[in-house]
C-alpha cells in the first residue's frame, strides 16, 4: 500500500507521498552539493601541489570518486574548475583582512599596512594561495583579468589613504597615482614571495624593505626622525 493509499483509508489528508518526494529531493539536493563539495576540494589539492598545467581531469574524478559526467555537470572544463577553486582561495585570504572596528580605534594607515601584510603572509605560508593565486592565476586568466580581479583592492587602499591624510597620518597628495603605486609594490612583493626558494625567507626581507617604505610615507615617522637629529651648533671664532 502507498503513503498516498495509507493516509486514504485513515481519512488524513494525501499530502505524505508529497513530503516523501520534498525529501527525497532535499537528499538529491545535498549530494549533489556534496559532490561539487568533494570536486572543488580534490581540485585544490591538487591545483596546489602539482600546479594547474599538470593536473589532469581524469585523476580529479577519479579522486573524487565521482564520474566525468559529474564533473562537467557542475564546471564547464578545467578552466572554469580552476577559476572557482581560485574565488575560493582568494575569499579565505581577503576574510583575515582587518576591518575597521566601531570605535575607530584603529588608524587608517595601521589598517591599511595591517592589511598589506596579510596578503604577503599568505603568499609566504598558504601553498594554495601562493601556487593558485599568485603562480597559476596570471597563467590561467591571462595576466589583464587577473590583475582586474585583484585590482578591486586599490579601491580599498585608496580609501585607506584618504582616511590616513584626513587623520593626518601621511602628507595630503593624490590618492590615484599613490593607491596605484602602492598595489603595484604589493603585488610584485607577493609574487616575488610566493616565487621564490624559501618563501618565508623572502617574506621576512620584503617585510622589512616594505616597513623602511611606508616608514617614509608616514607624517609621524618623519617628524619623530627630525626631533631625534641632533642640530648643529655653529660656534663663532673668537676675535684676537
């Protein structure tokens, strides 16, 4: 007898075979959420340690344990598996990033260098980041999309900066050209980091090149270094 038949003869409403099919399609639901899940995460796996070039489709399904038709039902090709796997790399280095508090405790500039130092930390201790983002990106994207991608900080540093100048923080002088500086020193710093031999070698020498820059830009660096310089004292030859 059906659930449809069962709830017929006891006079409740025929409404269990349509509970019945929402779960059943619930369950689908999950698995197949789970099977994009499990695809996304084999992917990143192996994206990292073998980089995008050597990773082939057939060794994700098969660690996966899923079919290739399963594959291509969520992601177009490996192109497109690569670009999600990349989003979500990129939106687990961007969600470490400062935010500025309620209380405005924090300095715009603080922040601002605060922030710069996560995405070189990233470059030197996350491999996914650093092989995904930083290496294969440019690769795979092609160099202008990548870098469209990840110019969406300058909006964010140019805000930064206008909040240091009205703090007082660094000298007033034009926002655009200084945000665009400053995100082409940070993306160089990064790709240099996550390109090198010892990446977390690299980082410490960037870190301290990158202090010595920033230190320059400061307002209050420069007048702590002025009332620090000894003044000369002129002494008048005496008259004989």
């Amino acid at each position: 007898m059906t659930a449809a038949s069962r709830a017929s003869n006891s006079g409740a409403p025929a409404l269990a075979l349509d509970d019945e099919a929402v779960e059943a399609q619930g369950r689908r639901a999950a698995q197949v959420e789970n099977t994009r899940r499990t695809l996304l995460d084999v992917a990143r796996e192996l994206f990292t340690q073998n980089g995008y070039q050597a990773t082939r489709t057939e060794e994700v399904v098969q660690r996966a344990g899923v079919t290739r038709g399963a594959l291509y039902h969520h992601f177009r090709d490996k192109e497109d598996l690569f670009r999600a796997v990349f989003a979500e790399v990129e939106d687990e280095v961007s969600a470490l990033l400062q935010r500025r508090s309620a209380d405005v405790s924090t300095s715009s500039w603080d922040l601002f260098r605060a922030n710069s130092e996560v995405h070189l930390f990233a470059a030197a201790v996350n491999p996914s980041y650093r092989q995904i983002v930083m290496i294969d990106g440019p690769a795979v994207m092609g160099w202008t999309e990548w870098n469209e991608r990840l110019s969406g900080l300058q909006g964010s540093i140019s805000e930064y900066l206008r909040g240091a100048i009205e703090e007082g923080s660094i000298d007033d002088q034009p926002l655009e050209p200084l945000s665009q500086m400053l995100l082409s020193i940070g993306h160089g710093s990064a790709m240099y980091i996550a390109q090198a031999a010892d990446p977390e070698a690299a980082h410490a020498q960037i870190e301290e090149l990158a202090e010595r820059l920033l230190e320059g830009l400061s307002r209050d660096s420069r007048d702590k270094t002025r009332e620090s310089k000894p003044t000369k004292k002129t002494t008048k030859k005496e008259n004989h």
